[in-house]
C-alpha cells in the first residue's frame, strides 16, 4: 500500500527532529537497556550541549487534572 504525505503529515522543525531523533538513538546505542532514567537524560543533556541545542531540562509544568 502507497502512503500519500499530505501536508499535515510534515514536520513543522524537519532539521531539529532529525538532529534529535540522532541524539535519541545515539544515547539508547551508547547505554544499552535497562539504564535509569536519569541515566539516559544525563546522555541526552550532554549531547544536547556538544551539539549547541538550546532544552530546558525537566521544566516543571502545572497539574493538568485534579
């Protein structure tokens, strides 16, 4: 089966989604499974920062339920 991409279907951000999915897969391949969380974040934040890519690192959001 052909899939059409519509317009909706395009990434609004195409080169920072692949620079990141690159990062993603580069912290999974350096830490294996069954790694912690914080783990995998304190990868994600260093290539974050080698790669000059502004974050902000577990920002506190409001309760969105009751």
């Amino acid at each position: 089966m052909l899939m059409m991409q519509t317009k909706r279907d395009k990434l609004i951000y195409e080169g920072l989604t692949y620079k990141l999915r690159g990062i993603l897969f580069e912290a999974s391949k350096e830490l294996g499974i069954y790694r912690s969380e914080k783990q995998y974040c304190d990868v994600i934040e260093k290539l974050l920062k080698e790669r000059g890519i502004p974050y902000e690192r577990e920002k506190r959001l409001p309760p969105s339920f009751e």
